[in-house]
C-alpha cells in the first residue's frame, strides 16, 4: 500500500514507463501507431490533442520511423521497429524514468545493437534513468552504469559495472560471470564499437 493520494499517484506513474520483452505481443493490433505511441499521454491527461499530435510526430522520428508510420498498423512493421514503436509510446509521457524488460531478447542479433544504440542516446539526451533487466551480461556490460544480481528473486550484489565484472564478491556472482563467452579483445571492441555507433 502507499500513502500517496490517487492524483500524485497518477503524476508519480507518469514518470516511470516501460519497454516490454516482446514487440510482437505489447502493441494493440487494431490501433494505428499514432494512436498508440498518443496513449499514454492522452490516459495521464499531460497535453491537448494538437500538442500530443506533434509529439507522437517527434517521437516516431527521434526512434528513426518517421511521422509517417503513425498511418500503419504493427503487423506493417518487423519486430524491431515495433520494438522503436515500443520506445516511442514509452516517451510520450516524457518519463523520468524507463524500465527496460529485456528489449532486445526477442529480435534478431543483426537488429539488437540498433535498438541498444536508440536506447543509449536517449538516456544521454534526455537524461533518462534506466532499469536495464538482462540475461546477457555482455550487453548488461556496455549499456549499465551499476550492475545489481538476483538470485531466486532477491537481490545478492549491486557495484559499479567494471568493479564487478572485475572483482565479483558473491560466489553465485563469479558463477554467472564465469558462463560468459570468452571473448577475444577485437570481438570485444567490435561489441563497443556496434554499441557506440
């Protein structure tokens, strides 16, 4: 329960959105794109319907559709580009803060590095908090500042990324670490560089 009444609740909900696993199945099939990047800003009240309009116009460009995707349905798009879609509805209400459910789990590896790069430059220009949820610690590696571990569903390890990818403390910690491909320094860079880029 929280002590919160039910209008700062609903301010406090606006800022915290999320990007779900799966592109194919979060997105209403019978809605057209603008109507559902428009959603969450239409249901939190946040602006008029000109202003929400010239958001969801900038949205679909700043994740690289363009405007003119608003006019289709999902099934028009491939799963990573309903997954730019799926950051796109997850802007709209100018959140504070972006819950990342393994976004890139479900897509092809040829389309992961694109998605993991929109998400990167929009948290470094929008100034956007993240919970990144990965099994894939060379992405979790490249994208996260502080890296938390959980085991059975409790939290066992929280440090600074390159502090725990070097020295781990908990036992079931260096276990996961151990399981990572071991990776040459040319592959590791070629990682970064498709990352960065």
């Amino acid at each position: 329960m929280t002590a919160m009444d039910d209008h700062a609740l609903a301010g406090y909900r606006s800022q915290i959105q999320m990007i779900f696993q799966d592109p194919y199945s979060s997105l209403n099939p019978r809605m057209r794109v603008s109507d559902i990047v428009a959603e969450p800003a239409l249901h939190h009240r946040l602006m008029d319907s000109e202003s929400v309009t010239r958001r969801v116009a900038e949205l679909l460009d700043r994740v690289g559709l363009g405007s003119e995707a608003g006019a289709k349905y999902p099934h028009e798009f491939s799963g990573g580009q309903r997954q730019r879609i799926s950051i796109a509805r997850a802007l709209a209400t100018q959140p504070r803060f972006l819950i990342c459910d393994e976004p890139t789990s479900a897509l092809d590896v040829s389309i992961q590095a694109q998605i993991l790069n929109i998400l990167k430059d929009l948290q470094e220009h929008l100034g956007l908090t993240m919970l990144f949820i990965s099994h894939d610690l060379p992405v979790v590696r490249q994208m996260c500042d502080r890296v938390g571990v959980m085991k059975q569903g409790k939290l066992i390890e929280v440090q600074e990324t390159d502090a725990l990818f070097a020295n781990p403390k908990q036992p079931y910690t260096r276990d996961l670490l151990s399981l990572m491909p071991k990776m040459d320094q040319l592959s590791t860079e070629g990682l970064k560089d498709q990352i960065a880029s």
